[in-house]
C-alpha cells in the first residue's frame, strides 16, 4: 500500500463563524469545533494511523490531540504547516478589509496566489513552507498512514499543488469544511491521488451549501 495522509481541518472556531481573517492570531476551537472534531476521531479511531502531524496554532493542536488520542499518539507540531498570515487583514470581516484596504483587497481577489497583503504571505509562499513538510512526512512514513492537521488555506493550497492544479484558483475551486477529512494517497514523493475530498459526514448528512465564504468570483450574482 502506498503512503496514506489524512489531510484535516481543524474544528469550527468563533471567527469562523463570524467570517473573519484568522491566519496568523491564535482561535481556540468553538464549543461546535470541538463537536466537529470528537466526531471524526471517533469515525478513525480504528484506523491505523500511525503518526500526527500539525501545525503549531492552537486551534490546529487541539484538534489533533483530540484526533490522536484514541491511538496514543502525541502530535508533532511543524511551523510549516501553519494557515497563511493576512497581515494587517488578521481578525477583520471581509467587510472591514474591502473597506479599509480596497486597492488591497481587489489585487488579492484577482491572484490570491502571488500577491499577498501588507505583512502578509502569498499563497506561493505558503506552498514554499508547506510542500517540505508534505515530502518529509511521505519519506518517512513509507507504506503507513498519516494524520496532518492543518488549515483552510494551506490545505487548499497542498492539494492545488500536489494534483497539479493552477494555484491561482484555489480560493474559487476548492472548499475546505471545518473538520473535514481528505484521504490522498502517494504513490512516491511526487506522485498523489487524491481518495476523498472535503469529506464532513462524520458530523453532517450533506455538503455545506456553497453559498458564502468562498471567493467573489462564487459568491457574485449572475
């Protein structure tokens, strides 16, 4: 059997649900966050999952003590896998940014991908911590499979580049649910086939409607 990772969001935070800029500034996981993810880690619990990974933020720890525990496994933190920083945007509404930043806003809509906000980090840099730490993980876990906790961002962004899709679409393409599960299986380093997308029926009987939060070029009406 190949290389298996669990890619994971981690869990529903207050800021999720008040649709605000949270890259860089510490969340903790939501009362409903929590729920989310006691739910997938009981829908894994006997998988065998034989190491976690996670980024350092504290929404993201959370999540993957909840997740490694049944297996009694400790998770490791990589700065690497952290969400993207949004600079001076981190805490504002969408509202907020386009209002105080607008000339900002409207080049990060058309290419989220290079261009990144004052402070900030483009989605090309993100890829430049992140992708390492993917090929680390897959070295060193031949033939095993791997929970890696991470963020909306930067797990779009992860996938965008190990499927070879254009990176400059991420934000308009691909959604990424709080708690959601993706299974993504490696043939090599290099080579990747994604099994499962944006999975949340541990805790949901459908997709989340695509309606909000997701870019302008989705959310604009016809």
């Amino acid at each position: 059997m190949p290389a298996r990772l669990y890619l994971v969001r981690h869990g529903a935070t207050q800021l999720t649900a008040e649709d605000r800029f949270a890259g860089a500034v510490g969340v903790d996981l939501s009362d409903e966050g929590r729920w989310q993810v006691r739910r997938l880690a009981e829908r894994i619990a006997d998988d065998a999952i034989r190491a976690v990974y996670c980024s350092p933020l504290g929404r993201t720890v959370e999540t993957a003590e909840i997740l490694a525990a049944p297996h009694r496994l400790t998770p490791v933190r990589r700065d690497g896998l952290r969400e993207i920083s949004h600079g001076r945007w981190e805490g504002l509404t969408r509202r907020e940014v386009e209002s105080q930043y607008p000339e900002e806003y409207a080049a990060w809509e058309v290419d989220p991908f290079t261009f990144a906000p004052q402070d900030g980090e483009s989605g090309l840099a993100v890829l430049a911590r992140a992708l390492p730490v993917v090929r680390e993980i897959v070295v060193s876990h031949p033939h095993e499979t791997v929970l890696v906790v991470s963020h909306k961002a930067t797990l779009r962004l992860i996938l965008s580049s190990l499927l070879g899709f254009d990176a400059r679409g991420y934000r308009d393409r691909l959604d990424q649910s709080p708690a959601c599960l993706n299974v993504v299986d490696f043939k090599d380093p290099v080579r990747a086939r994604l099994m499962l997308f944006n999975d949340v029926s541990h805790y949901a009987d459908r997709p989340r409607s695509a309606e909000h939060s997701l870019s302008k070029w989705w959310d604009a009406p016809r």
